[in-house]
C-alpha cells in the first residue's frame, strides 16, 4: 500500500536549517561539525556547518509532540533520523502568520 506520509532526513533538514539562517530567517547560530556522509554504500567524513540551537528546537519541539522521529540505518549499517510533522504540530501549524510561511518560501 502506498503511504502518503513524508518523513525529511535529519541531513536535508540540517541543510534547510543552514539556508534559512544564513537568510536571516532563524536566529541561531551555527559551526563546522565532522559529519559522516553516507553515499551509494559507501561513507565518508565532510565538515557541515550545523546549528545545535536548531537541534535543542526540533528536540523541544518532540518532545511537545509537535514532530515525529524516527530511527534508520543506511545501507552502510550507519544510523540516521528522519522527522515528520505530528498531527497535533499540523494543528499548532495553522496558527503560525503566513508572513513567517512567505519568508520561508523565498529561502
């Protein structure tokens, strides 16, 4: 059966976090962070600015049950997360002012 539910990996939010403070859209800072980069079977290591305060607000925003997590495994046996958007974040999301929508979108 074909699922209609979309899950972002922790490296693509990682990028999209990184664009949209680097736009001025989130206030947070970033740092290079040694990462492992999985590949086609292979992994290799590559430097990534990564934002820990995102990290602490996607946390916080699990917690709250705003986000969804799940735990995987490359081909490579390496771990990695996904996130999804929690029905009750989808609710809390109607409430958020399309301005903070419009400047995501221009990121």
């Amino acid at each position: 059966a074909k699922s209609d539910e979309k899950w972002i990996r922790s490296m693509a939010l990682g990028v999209l976090t990184y664009e949209c403070i680097s736009s001025g859209v989130l206030d947070f800072d970033y740092a290079p962070v040694l990462t492992d980069v999985s590949y086609k079977g292979s992994t290799r290591k590559i430097w990534l600015n990564t934002s820990q305060e995102a990290q602490t607000a996607i946390d916080e925003l699990r917690i709250h049950g705003m986000v969804r997590v799940v735990r995987m495994y490359t081909v490579d046996y390496k771990p990695m997360t996904a996130y999804q958007v929690s029905l009750q974040g989808l609710k809390m999301m109607k409430n958020v002012p399309k301005a903070l929508f419009d400047e995501l979108k221009a990121v």
